[in-house]
C-alpha cells in the first residue's frame, strides 16, 4: 500500500498540488478504504478539512495509479 508521502509526491508531480493528509484521508474513506483515524482529529463523525470538489480526482487518479482501488 502508498504511503500519504508517496501519494502527495505522485499528485504534486502529475497535478502541480500537494494534496492535505486530511484530503487524502477523506478520499480514502469516499473511495471506501477505511483509513485509520489521526490521533488530531477532533471528531470521529465529522471532518473539518474535507477534500475540495476540485481536487477529488487528482486524488482518484493516484489511488488507481498505485492500485488501490
């Protein structure tokens, strides 16, 4: 499985952003991959920082590029 590092470097390379951990997290869950929950994160239910429209499927690319899904 990709590190969040190794996603962030693909996306910032192929799209010109670096994608938020949270962003990445987010997508995981949308993309049903049950990522683990952050030690920061306030609340179980709810995500401060989702991931913008804009950039959802920069984040899909990179998943299907390292076969996540």
């Amino acid at each position: 499985m990709a590190t969040y590092k190794e996603i962030q470097d693909f996306v910032k390379l192929n799209n010109g952003f670096t994608p938020k951990s949270c962003w990445i997290a987010h997508m995981k869950e949308l993309c049903g991959l049950n990522p683990k929950m952050s030690a920061r994160r306030y609340s179980p239910t709810s995500r401060t920082n989702p991931c913008p429209l804009e950039k959802q499927d920069a984040l899909r690319n990179a998943f299907r590029h390292f076969e996540l899904i």
